[in-house]
C-alpha cells in the first residue's frame, strides 16, 4: 500500500474561505490527474497557524451556524465568533471545509485526513 501524500498549508494571514477551499480542493483529489470521483484519493492535508487567520469583524458577527438538539424548540444558532469561542479556530475551519466537500459517503474518509493545528 503506497504511503499517503501529505500537504500543508499555511493559514497565517489568509482568509478562512481562500484556505478552506483549497483544502476541499485537495482532498477531493481535484488537484491530481487521477481524479476520479468516485475515489477518495490517499492524502492528507496539514492546515498550520490556523489562529493566525484574517477573519474581519462583519463576519464573525454576521455568519451563523446552526445546532439542533433533537427536541422541540431545540434548534439553535450560534455566531462564527462564538464557535471559535467555544471550540476555536479548528472547529470553525473544519465546519467550513465539510461544507465545501459533497456529501458523500467518501466525505468521512476525506474529513478524517485533514490535520488542523493551530
């Protein structure tokens, strides 16, 4: 079995969305001549100073993420600046890159080679 290739990117003073993409991009195999869709590629993905990103005021205000408990009157919103309060910029980011990943059953096993550190 061939070792999996490894990628970094240095999130320090990108925006979320710009890094993000990227590593959406690299973990559907997007970047490879062997893309196939259907193949989950033997990656990972290595996301370094994710604390250092530039994420301005509006948004960290203005993007909402929603949590539902399972109960009646249980769905919740939350802001982007309360996750990164609550679980940090590891979280934020990888609820961004799930987003830009098809939900697939292939997402689980493209989301478990993604390293973020911050």
């Amino acid at each position: 079995m061939n070792k999996p290739t490894e990628h970094t990117i240095d999130a320090k003073g990108k925006k979320m969305g710009r890094v993000a993409s990227q590593a959406a991009h690299i973990l559907m195999g997007k970047h490879s001549t062997a893309f196939a869709r259907h193949i989950a590629p033997e990656l990972s993905v290595t996301i370094i100073n994710a604390s250092k990103l530039s994420i301005s005021e509006k948004h960290l205000k203005d993007n909402t993420y929603a949590r539902f408990s399972g109960y009646q009157g249980g769905l919740k919103f939350d802001t982007l600046d309360e996750v990164i309060k609550r679980h940090g910029y590891k979280e934020a980011l990888k609820r961004a890159i799930k987003g830009m990943i098809p939900a697939t059953k292939l997402r689980p096993g493209m989301l478990k080679r993604l390293i973020i550190t911050d």
